[in-house]
C-alpha cells in the first residue's frame, strides 16, 4: 500500500468513524425526542382526559340540578293548584250555606267593614231572594255606626256583598275577600293540606 493509499484509506475509516459517531448521536437523539413526545402526547391526554372528566361531572351535576328543579317546580305547582281547589270549594260552600249561616257571615262581614255613615248593600239576585225578614234589623245592630239600607236591584256577584258610601264602594264578595287574603289562606291551607304525618 502506497502512502496515498494510506492516507486516504485512515481518511476513509476516519469518515466512516465520524459517520458513525453522528449517526449513533442522531439515533440517540431521535429517541430520546420520539420518548419525549410520547412523554408529552400521554401527559396531554391524561390531562384531556382529565378534563372531558371534569366537563361530563360538570354537565352531569347540571343535569341533576335541573331535573331536581323542575321536579321541585311541578310539585310546586301540583300543590299550589291542590290550594287554588280547597280554597275555591271553601268560597263554594261559604255561597251555599244554609241562610241562616250565610246570612249570619254577612252581618259579620257587615260589621267588620261597615263605615260611618249611609250606606247601601247591594246583594246579587238569589240572595235578596232568600232574604230573611228581619235581616235589616239585624244588619242595623251588627254595624251600628252606620246607616245601611239593602239595595232592590241585585248586583252581578257570586257571594257577598258590596256596600257603597257615596263614591266609595267597598267589595265584600267572597272573591274579592279570599283574593284579597290569598296568600295567608294558601299558607293555612298548605300547612293543612301538606302536613307531615
């Protein structure tokens, strides 16, 4: 072998060594970035994961929350229509009293919102009649600070009475009176109706 040939054959080998060397590096390299990435890519759908996880609890919770709700919401409203019922068949049997009794809640209702002065009661067409006879006299000692005179022409109300003092009509029909007491009577009723056992 020639010197040239030995030069350039170590030149060779040198090469080849080198070659060597940055391919093993490379390789090295290449798989600690390909183990890196697989690192990262099982970091990232672990915390995906993790995530849709938390997303599906989330969504879950406000499923739950709102079907509670609306079941709150039909009880509610099953409950407030059970009140509506019993209060209605109260005002119902209040009109269909026997007289005496109605006449009697009346000269009660008479006296409580009876005012000074003359008045006129104006009852609806079945009620005047079934008027008792004596009815005046005792409308007269039940509200003894006015003067109430009963009205020949019947009013356009189902039970009850309005009492008129000039311009100032003060309603005494049961639905005014239980519309006006509604939510007190809806709380005694509910207390009634949805007692614990």
């Amino acid at each position: 072998m020639t010197g040239l040939e030995a030069i350039l054959d170590q030149i060779q080998q040198e090469a080849a060594s080198q070659a060597e060397e940055l391919l093993s590096a490379a390789r090295t390299e290449a798989e600690s970035t390909l183990a890196a990435a697989r690192e990262e890519a099982q970091r990232q759908s672990g915390e995906i994961l993790s995530q849709a996880q938390r997303q599906a609890g989330a969504i879950r919770e406000r499923a739950e929350s709102a079907a509670r709700l609306e079941k709150r919401n039909q009880l509610l409203a099953c409950k407030q229509q059970l009140i509506r019922e019993a209060v209605s068949k109260v005002c119902d049997s209040l009109e269909n009293a026997p007289a005496e009794e109605y006449f009697s809640i009346l000269l009660g209702l008479a006296a409580r919102y009876g005012q000074p002065g003359k008045g006129v009661m104006t009852l609806n067409a079945r009620d005047l009649q079934r008027l008792p006879g004596e009815f005046s006299e005792a409308l007269a000692k039940a509200a003894p600070q006015g003067d109430i005179e009963i009205s020949p022409a019947p009013g356009a109300m189902e039970g009850g009475f309005v009492l008129t003092y000039g311009p100032v009509q003060v309603d005494c029909t049961f639905a005014s009176l239980f519309q006006e007491a509604y939510e007190q009577l809806r709380d005694a009723a509910g207390a009634i109706l949805f007692a614990p056992m």
